[in-house]
C-alpha cells in the first residue's frame, strides 16, 4: 500500500481517493477547531494559496482525540474554518489518528515516518509532507509552524 492507495471520507462523507492528489507535493495535517495550534489555520492557507498553482495541497483531517479540541460535526468544522480562516484547501471527514479505529492512512503515516517521540501522533497539527511520487518526506510535530515548513515545501516543488 502506498499513499495514493488509500480512499478516505471528505467534509461532505463522500469516499475520495488519495490518487487524486498523485503528482502533487501534499501536507497532512490533523487539526482541531478548540486547540492552542488551531490559528496554525492562518499559516496553513497562506501555504496553500502561495504554492498550489505549483501543485501543493493542504489536506485537513480533523481530530477529536486529543482533549475533545474538535467535537462538532463535519459542517459546524467547515463552516468555522471557513469563516474565521478562509479555508480553501481540501478538508476530510473526522478520523482517529491513533488506536484500534485509527485510520489506515495514518497507520500507513506513522509507519512510514515514526517521528523523534516515536510513532503515536502526539496531538493536533501534527504534519507530514509527502512528495509528487507519493513518498513521506518528513514529519514536523505541532509545534512547527507553517511558515517554518515553507523551505522544505518548496525545495520539493
């Protein structure tokens, strides 16, 4: 199984296939609306609009698992993100990142990629880039800001 295998639940639960994204440099991001990382939102856009005309793509896949920091629904999600950050990057159905119903892709993320603190995702805003050919590049813990990804973003475009 690589990235491009995997088909998961948009904001709507309509099934998407990763392999849409095939060719392009794209960050995986599990967020929150209620957490202290959440205006990493501003910087993630700001990412987003700069570089996707050079096929970047931001792909959000918010969590609840990590101090119940994401507890509405799909809608109420979008709508905030939307609203107060102007989101326009592709947003994902909740998912667990960790644990027995932990999602396959990012069982697959973990593996791939484990982390300095080992393989468990830690909290929200945890990131992992992937470059054009489907490959985990690296993954930054959610302390790293966005603007501090930007370098090696590009150097991969």
């Amino acid at each position: 199984m690589g990235f491009y295998d995997f088909k998961v639940k948009d904001i709507r639960g309509n099934e998407k296939s990763l392999a849409e994204y095939e060719g392009k440099v794209v960050l995986v991001v599990n967020t929150a609306t209620g957490c202290g990382f959440t205006p990493q939102y501003e910087g993630l856009e700001k990412l987003y609009e700069q570089y996707k005309d050079q096929g970047f793509v931001i792909l959000d896949f918010p969590c609840n698992q990590f101090g119940n920091q994401a507890p509405g629904t799909e809608e109420e999600i979008h709508t905030f993100c939307t609203a107060k950050y102007a989101v326009s990057f592709p947003q994902f159905a909740k998912i667990e990142v960790n644990g027995a119903n932990e999602s396959p892709l990012y069982t697959w993320l973990k593996k791939e990629k484990g982390g300095v603190l080992g393989s468990n995702i830690k909290w929200n805003f945890t990131k992992f880039l992937i470059d054009r050919k489907g490959n985990v590049v690296e993954r930054f813990a959610p302390t790293a800001t966005p603007e501090s990804l930007e370098d090696k973003i590009k150097a991969i475009l």
